[in-house]
C-alpha cells in the first residue's frame, strides 16, 4: 500500500510535524541505510536517470520489483552499478494476485514460479533479501489453512534461498493474515530457518497497534524495514508523507534503537519529483535517524 503524499507536499503540508517530532527517542542516530522503493522515482526517467536521482536526493538503496527479463534486469544492474546505488532487495511480484495460501494448485505454482524469479534477481543484483506477503486469508481461506499451506509452500523455497545467500522477508500487509507480533513472530520461528525473517511495515501496523510494539516483539527477526506513516481522520483514514500521520516517529526511532536495529529503512510512498523526494529523504533524517 502507498501513501497519497505527493499532492500533500506541493501544498507545503507537514513542516510544522517534523519539528515537534525530534526531541523523543533514541539519543544517538540509528545506524541504518535510508532507501526507497523503486516505484516512487518518476517513470519518464531512463533507468540510469532513476538511480542516480535515488543518489543525489540522499538515498543510498533501493528496492526494485521483480523483473522476469533478464535482459532488462541486467539494465537495472548496470544502472544502478553506475549511479553507485545499492540494489537491497527485491518486492515480490504475484503474491497477492496468486497467493501461496490458495487452495488452487495452479494458483500456487504462480506465486512459487514468482518468487524464484525474485529470488534469482536478488542474486544478481548482489540484493540480501525477497519481500514476501505469505498468505491472504479470504472467504475461501481459513486462517488456519493460510498458515499451514504458506508454510508448506516457503519451506520448499528455503533450500533456494539459502543456495543463493538470500532472506524470504515475510510482511503483514492488511491480508487479515498475521495481525499481530507474537503471531508473527511466532509463524516466523516454527520455520527454524535463518532464510526466514521479518519484514516490518511501520505504517501497516497503525490501524489496530503499536509500531514501537512490533519492533519490540520482533526484536531481531526484523531484517528489513518499510517506512509509511497513517492518519486516522473522521469516517476514515489516509496514507499520508512521513511526519503527517499518528505513528509516534519518537517511540519508533526508540524501539528500532533498542533492539540494535542496522538495517536498511525503505520509504514505500507516492511518487513524485527531485523536490519531492528530497523532503521524504530529510524527513528520514529527522524523524528515524535522528539527524538534525
């Protein structure tokens, strides 16, 4: 899910949040690589152009989308090796369209075909990680055959992943499926794998919990981080630019200190220009890192 952020800031919303928001927290800067999602650099650009504006806003990885075209994977290697930007890791196609929890065989074979493709990108791009969303439980799908059948289907994936040096980042992503951190932590656990950890969504979690609560619970099965922020609003909600909605960014940049967090922190918004993802990049800054 991303956030409708992009009108928000050419109206010049959220300087006065940033502000109030940097006294909390952890005393010393998180140690931790600021990055974005691929999607949110402008699609007119060339490959070569995305990456090296991903560079000189301030970011210093990406995530990029499964790519079945090696050819055009290969571009994106090239381009991101000379923009001298880091490929983190891969957001894994098919997962909600076919998911592994399905009752469908064919279904499955999907999202399994999906997530080799994933997984044989990340190798080349020099990527450590694959997100993956598990299961989607659904009015075919019991919660309980979601876990079991996503289980079945990642743990004949974790011998590939763990040939190619790979983590399956499993992520909760409004699928009704792992709502909240001690389920996830405990689906994450029965794997017994270190080819299996967290992939934690700060702005996912607002709706019914704590995100400072999740990291907590996570502790180090977290390996990766995206970063949204959510804003309750009378009959509804919004996706909002960071800063802009009800995560406490204080008790996160705390929690994410506690557990020793180093990891990469990937912003998953709207899209926009140069100016525009600068501010999200000092928004980083100010809000996680703890940088003035």
């Amino acid at each position: 899910m991303t956030a409708g952020v992009g009108a928000a800031y050419a109206l010049g919303v959220g300087g006065g949040v940033l502000a109030g928001a940097l006294d909390a927290g952890a005393a010393e800067p998180l140690r931790v690589m600021k990055g974005l999602v691929f999607d949110m650099l402008p699609s007119r650009l060339s490959y070569a152009e995305r990456f090296k504006l991903a560079r000189e806003v301030g970011f210093e990885v990406v995530q990029a989308p499964t790519t079945p075209d090696m050819h055009e994977a290969e571009e994106i290697k090239k381009a991101a090796e000379a923009a001298n930007i880091r490929i983190d890791s891969v957001m894994n196609m098919d997962h909600w369209k076919y998911p592994l929890s399905s009752g469908d065989a064919a279904v499955v074979a999907k999202c399994v075909e999906g997530m080799k493709t994933s997984l044989r990108n990340a190798k080349l791009w020099g990527s450590d990680a694959v997100l993956l969303v598990p299961a989607v439980v659904n009015a075919e799908t019991s919660y309980r055959d979601a876990w079991a059948r996503s289980q079945r289907e990642i743990r004949k994936l974790i011998p590939m992943a763990a040939e190619l040096k790979v983590v399956i980042a499993i992520e909760e992503v409004w699928n009704k499926f792992l709502l909240s951190p001690l389920e996830m932590q405990k689906y994450i656990a029965e794997f017994e794998s270190p080819w299996v950890k967290a992939w934690f969504d700060v702005g996912n979690v607002v709706l019914y919990g704590y995100p400072q609560d999740w990291i907590r619970t996570l502790g180090k099965s977290i390996y990766k981080v995206h970063l949204k922020d959510f804003k309750r609003k009378e009959g509804g909600y919004a996706w909002v630019n960071l800063g802009d909605g009800d995560v406490d960014w204080g008790a996160v940049r705390k929690a994410f200190a506690e557990i020793g967090y180093s990891g990469s922190v990937i912003a998953e918004l709207d899209g926009g220009d140069e100016a525009y993802l600068r501010d999200v990049s000092k928004r980083i800054d100010r809000l996680l890192i703890g940088l003035t």
